[in-house]
C-alpha cells in the first residue's frame, strides 16, 4: 500500500463504505415501515389495497423504486463485504478490492433489474 | 518484544502495535462480560440476520418484480395467491421479524451515535422502540389473519377474489 496524506480511514473506502452504508440503511428502515403499512391493507379490503398499491406502478414511483433497489442491493453487497472483514482472516488486507468488487457487482446487478423493471413497466402501462 | 512480520511495516519504531498492550476485557471480543453481552450479541445478529436477508429479499425482489408481469401484477388477488401456500407465510414472517430488528438495531446504533443529550436520546429511542413493536405486531397479524376470499353483503364472491376461492 502507498502511504499517501492523512489516516487510513478518513476520506477514503472504508469511510466512504460506512457512509454509504448507513445512508442505504436508513432509507430502507422507513421504506420497510412504509411497505408493512401498505401491505397491512390487504385486511382493510382488496380495493384499499390495489388503491395504494397502484401508486406503486406510476412512472414517478418506477424511478423511486429503482433507487430503493440501488439502496438496497448495495447494502446488502457492501454488508456481505463487512461480514468478510470480520470474520475471514483476510479481510482487512483486501477490504478495499473487496469493496470495488461490491461496486462493479452493483453496477452489472442494476443494469440488469433497471432493464428488466422498466421493460415490464412499460409493458403493462397504460399511459397516464 | 519479538518483532513480528506487521511491526516491520509499520513507519515508525517504537510504536506499539494497535491491541498490543493491555485492553479492558469489556472490549474484547471472547469473553462474555456483564455489559458487553448484549452489544456482543447485537453484532452478531446484524451479521446473522444481515446474511439472511440477503437471501429473503433478493427472492422477493425476483418473484415480484422480475418474474411474470412484474410490478402490474401485483394486486390483491397476487398476495393472496402466495399467502395460500405456508412456505410464503413463513417466507414473509421471517422477513419481516429479521428486517425490523436488524433495521431497528441500526437505527440505534445511528441514534446512538448522533444524539448527545440523554433525554433526546431516550425520546428517540423510545419511538424506534413503539415503531418497531407496532410494525411487527400488526405485520405478523396480517400475515396470520388474512382471508383470500372476501364475500359482499350478498354473499357473492368479491370480483378481486383470486382464482382458487371458486373452488372453496
């Protein structure tokens, strides 16, 4: 490793890493709350339920559920990476590979859903 | 001090290697004292649970969103359809426990972190703590009190009704 300006830790991948993390982590956590609510409504009546559900399939909310995919695929990536540097003798040493492997797994993962989601989307669309 | 393979990387001599000398056995990781057990078992469950949800929510992200008609196909008649069968049931009752605790537990770590006065401190987490009960409760009775086939006032199966109620 190069030593370079500053600490190992500020400013570089494993802040960054921890950043996004919590970041990722908080979004999903109200989301999580929001879904519980509007899939309890399936016990209000079908209709309640489709209602809300519906706002789901808007073309607003296609883009917004992208993003909570990006959220969550790359918590759940990058969480993969933390429990490899806790428990695999190696981890530290390749804590920074590990997290470009996170990334390129991330971006090859999203391409994949963002076709897929937008295809079907668009498929079943009714225009507005 | 036997000089090992890291102390030759590190810059300067004399300083000790990071965990070398003496540490409080409330921050060791064996040994389970009276405070730390519960942060102990904390950051094993985030480990734990964190690996399964990997595995929950990835499926159920691909069997509602990729497969089928994706994202339209989900409606009333879709949930009820898969809550008939257990194995979805319990699926999603696994889900739903982990989530909220493993989410739950990261949200105290957060509030822990950023809240310096003890009395915000306590107020948040007191409703981290009612949300999640809340959240829980009501997921898990949802799950275990759902009816497919609703009937209107006149006793005719409800048009949203999923295919299977016909034969009920």
């Amino acid at each position: 490793m190069t030593q370079t300006k500053g600490t190992l830790y500020k400013g570089r991948e494993g802040m960054w890493s921890w950043v996004g993390h919590r970041i990722t982590g908080v979004g999903i956590f109200f989301f999580l709350l929001v879904h519980v609510l509007d899939t309890s409504l399936v016990r209000v009546s079908p209709e309640a339920y489709n209602a809300v559900i519906g706002a789901y399939k808007n073309p607003i909310m296609i883009v917004g559920e992208i993003g909570l995919v990006g959220a969550i695929v790359f918590h759940a990536f990058n969480g993969l990476r933390i429990i490899l540097v806790d428990f695999w003798s190696q981890g530290t040493r390749y804590h920074r590979q590990m997290l470009w492997t996170v990334m390129g797994l991330w971006v090859i993962t999203m391409i994949g859903f963002t076709v897929r989601h937008l295809m079907l989307f668009l498929d079943g669309w009714g225009g507005f | 001090m036997t000089t090992t393979k890291s102390d030759a990387l590190l810059p300067a001599q004399g300083i000790e290697a990071p965990r070398s000398g003496r540490i409080d056995p409330k921050y060791l990781r064996n040994g389970f004292s009276k405070s730390g057990s519960f942060e102990m078992a904390a950051w094993v469950f985030m480990r734990v649970s964190g690996a399964a949800l990997v595995v929950l929510i990835f499926v159920h992200l691909a069997v509602n969103l990729l497969v089928g008609e994706g994202i339209h196909q989900i409606d009333f008649g879709f949930v009820a359809g898969k809550w008939a069968n257990p194995v979805w049931q319990f699926w999603d009752l696994t889900m739903l426990w982990l989530a909220m605790l493993h989410g739950g537990n990261g949200m105290r770590t957060i509030i822990n972190d950023y809240a310096e006065k003890d009395s915000t401190r306590m107020w948040l987490k007191s409703i981290l703590y009612l949300s999640v009960i809340v959240i829980i409760v009501l997921g898990t009775m949802v799950i275990f009190t759902f009816e497919p086939c609703l009937l209107d006032n006149s006793g005719q199966l409800l048009e949203s009704s999923p295919s299977f109620c016909q034969n009920v």
